[in-house]
C-alpha cells in the first residue's frame, strides 16, 4: 500500500510546468519538521492540479496527501532517480475541513487497498 499524508511549509514558490501532453503539473518543495533533528524537505508534484494550487505562497502550511513514487531518468551520460510524492491533494492547514476531509479519503485508501489521488 501507497499512502502518504505530510503536513509541512512550503519551502519555495509552487513551479508550474506544462508538459509534452499538455497536462499541468504544480511541484512544490514541503518542509517537514522533525522535533530535535533537522527537517526533511520533501518534493511534491501535483499533476493535474486546479488553478488555485499555484496560488499557495512560501511559507504556508499544507496538508498533502498521495502516494510516493521513484522515478528514473537520463542525466548527465547516466542514469538518475528522484524520490517524490505524487500528490491527490494539496490543501492549506487553515482549511481545516478540507484538510480533514484529505486524510480522510487517505486513510478511506488504507482500507480499500487503494491510493488516493492520481495514478
């Protein structure tokens, strides 16, 4: 099973990236704090993403939910990876309804076997 919920600040303005296909893709940068240790800094793509996703400003707490996904690709004469959370959602933490409303329908996913959000 795939699920992933983090809760962290947007370390960085959301990038908005048209792609060969012609979908849009929003990739964010969260910072997860860790009490006592540094924090993580997390790299979130949302593909097809609603208008509002590039609204989110730095420093604004979001509540994302998805799945992690490792993706290969040609760089540099080699081969590289990037680990990434593929999101379904992206809401900020002040709305709080639907950010309650995210996780549940991620931990709903727990329960099917599924993955929220896009395949």
């Amino acid at each position: 099973m795939n699920v992933v919920v983090l809760q962290g600040r947007l370390s960085r303005p959301p990038q908005i990236r048209a792609l060969p296909s012609g979908d849009r893709l929003v990739a964010y940068e969260v910072t997860v704090p860790r009490p006592g240790q540094r924090a993580d800094t997390v790299p979130v793509v949302w593909p097809d993403a609603p208008a509002r996703a590039a609204e989110l400003d730095t420093g604004e707490v979001v509540v994302v939910t998805g799945r992690v996904r490792r993706r290969f690709f040609s760089a540099a004469g080699g081969t590289a990876s990037r680990t990434e959370v593929v999101a379904g959602a992206v809401v900020p933490a002040r709305h709080t309804r639907r950010a309650e409303r995210a996780v549940a329908t991620a931990r709903a996913a727990l329960g099917s076997g599924g993955s929220p959000g896009p395949g």
